[in-house]
C-alpha cells in the first residue's frame, strides 16, 4: 500500500525539543517509515492505553533505544502524533 504523511503540531512541538543526536536518528529512520510504517526493522507495535486514550488503534515505532513516534492510520494516511521516550505512551 501507498501511504500518504501527515504530522500534527504536537508532533512538531515535540521535535523541536529534542537533541541533536535524536533529531539526526529520526532523520535516519524517516526514510524506512516513509516507506512502509510496519517496518519490522522499526519494531512496529501497538499502544493499547492511548488506543484507548484515542479511540482508534495507535501504534509506535523504535527510532533508537528510548525514542519512539507515535501515529495512527486512516485508509492510506499515516498520522503521526508524538515523538518522545516512553513517557509519551502516559498520554
């Protein structure tokens, strides 16, 4: 399937916080995602408390070690709302 990208502000807001070191991993993994967000390389899997949180099935993927992005699907359309560690999956 084609996937289209969209990213909400929070998205945005949170990557602008992160490091240089960070920032430059998302970079690297972007391509893959863009690709194909179930990507076993990613490590794909759901989030079952934001799913709730959300009322839709929310998934995340592995940047690197404590860096996740957090998304969700409409048709071909990939949502991606947050980017952070794991306290993101608090909500």
């Amino acid at each position: 399937m084609k996937y289209h990208y969209r990213a909400v502000e929070p998205f945005w807001k949170h990557f602008s916080r992160l490091s240089v070191v960070q920032k430059e991993a998302a970079r690297r993994v972007l391509p893959i995602f863009k690709q194909n967000p179930f990507d076993p390389r990613l490590r794909p899997h759901k989030i079952h408390g934001l799913s709730a949180q959300y009322g839709r099935t929310i998934f995340a993927v592995e940047i690197e070690a404590d860096l996740r992005a957090v998304f969700y699907v409409e048709g071909n359309v990939v949502i991606t709302v947050d980017i952070g560690t794991h306290d993101i999956y608090r909500g």
